[in-house]
C-alpha cells in the first residue's frame, strides 16, 4: 500500500500517536505534534512557535532535541557539504527563503478532534498527496504542506485556533485558515508526522 492513499479519521489519530515522541528517520528529533500543537495556551504556545523550514533533499531542516530550528550559521555549513561550490551568499538567501517564520501566524488545534479532522483533510488533500507521491517515489525523505482550509467546511462556522502573540502569552481563540505539516518517510509505505499546527 502506497503512501499516497485515502487516510481515515482512525488513520490520522493512530499515525498522530504513534509518531508522537518517536524519533524522526531524517532529523532525529523527537515528533512533537500533540504535546506542542494540541489543546495547548499560554507560554506553551510562545515557547514552542518556530519558523518551519520548506525541505528538501540539498537543504534540510535542522532542529535541536527541543523541535526549535537551529541556528543559520549550522544550516549553512550542512547545506554547503550537501552542494559543493555554493556560495555563502546564496546559502543565506535560501535559509531566508527556505524558513518561513510562522511565530506571528501559527497557534494550535483547540482539541484532538480537531486536530484529526485537518489532519485527514491535510493528508488526503491535492497537496497532500502530491507530497506523499514523493516519499513514494523516493524523490524526498521528508516533505512540508502547507494547505488551505477554505475547502473544508466547520460546522461551528469558522475554524478557530488557541493563539498567543508574541508579546502577550494570554491565549484566545482566532480564526485560521491553513495548516501546515512536516511528515518524514518510514519503512513498509508508513509516514511519521513530526509536526502538524493551524496558521492564520
């Protein structure tokens, strides 16, 4: 059975808790999607907001034991091993590029159920399994989607999320209106999900 397939609600939870503190195949950090990105507020949510690297193969994303993106300098030399002959220049344009900073936009699922409806959607989307296509054709290791919500319908209206600006970690709902998901390749066409969040 192929990655890129039609997941169910029970296939979203059970993936979501299994990749949940598991280390990831590509980066080896521990998967973070509950405990950061679920039912959380307050300064759980400022701690754990971080910019989330668009990857790749040639420019992977490099993140420290506690899920935060490292620091420039290491993206850079990692990157310039895995391309010889690329000039600094260009190595700190694509972190700039490659790093969207979501900190301003990003909050976390209101609940579990929550979570696993987006999820599925995320998953069986266009997007998403443009993206799975990848891991099945080993094309990528580890892919990032990032989709929109307008297509998916709520029945209590609009979706909202836990969120926290920067400057004031008193959580409140707001309304979201995409989510992104960081999904690595296992073995026998399985997905680990390292890390899944709404965006504003």
């Amino acid at each position: 059975m192929a990655r890129a397939r039609k997941y169910s609600r029970q296939d979203v939870n059970d993936i979501l808790y299994a990749s949940e503190r598991r280390l990831s195949p590509v980066s080896g950090e521990r998967g973070h999607a509950l405990e950061k990105h679920v039912g959380v507020g307050g300064l759980q949510i400022s701690d754990r907001l971080r910019g989330t690297l668009t990857t790749s193969t040639t420019r992977p994303l490099v993140m420290d034991e506690f899920g935060k993106v490292r620091p420039e300098a290491e993206h850079r030399d990692i990157w310039r091993r895995l391309t010889p002959g690329s000039t600094t220049k260009q190595l700190k344009q694509d972190f700039r590029t490659n790093i969207e900073n979501f900190v301003s936009r990003s909050g976390s699922f209101i609940d579990l159920q929550q979570a696993i409806i987006v999820g599925k959607y995320v998953l069986n989307c266009q997007e998403g399994q443009a993206a799975l296509a990848k891991l099945d054709q080993g094309l990528e290791n580890r892919v990032a989607v990032t989709v929109s919500m307008h297509s998916l319908e709520w029945t209590q209206g609009a979706w909202k999320m836990n969120f926290a600006s920067r400057e004031n970690d008193i959580t409140h709902e707001e309304e979201f209106g995409k989510a992104f998901m960081l999904i690595d390749k296992l073995d026998l066409d399985q997905i680990h999900i390292q890390t899944f969040f709404p965006l504003k």
